[in-house]
C-alpha cells in the first residue's frame, strides 16, 4: 500500500481514468457490434449513418489514446469491407 499522501492520490486518479477508459471501451465495441449486425435488408443510408458514427467514434477514441490507433484503424478498415 501507498505510503505517502500523492501515491494515494496517484491511485485514485488512476483508478477514475481506468473506469473512463473501460467504459469508453465498452461502447466502442457495442457501437461495433451494432453496426455489424445490420442485415442487408437495412436501409443503405442507415447504414451509411451508422458507419460514420462508428468510424468517428474509433477516431475519437485512439486520438484520447484509449485504444491503440491501429486498433482503431484495423476496426474501421473491417467495418468498411462488411458494408
């Protein structure tokens, strides 16, 4: 355990960012899966709609640094060869 007042500190702060940055995480991947799930009868602007919000979400998401921007550049390159 922390002996000193700022490592106490240090784990807080640490422990807020991990639950953020899980969170985040979480979405992302129910974002993901949303999209791939709809079928071919949807319609192709939903779609579409649905594509750019997840690719702008992955984009945010490696720009904070919560995940690795390859990650996020290998989920988008995925998600636009199923489309």
């Amino acid at each position: 355990m922390a002996n000193k007042k700022q490592a106490l500190k240090y784990i807080r702060k640490t422990e807020k960012r991990m639950e953020q940055n899980r969170s985040a995480r979480s979405y992302l991947k129910t974002l993901n899966k949303k999209a791939l799930a709809l079928s071919d009868e949807q319609d192709e602007a939903v779609r579409q709609e649905t594509a750019r919000e997840v690719v702008s979400a992955f984009d945010r998401a490696a720009q904070k640094g919560i995940i690795h921007p390859n990650k996020a550049s290998r989920k988008k390159a995925s998600l636009a060869q199923y489309i």
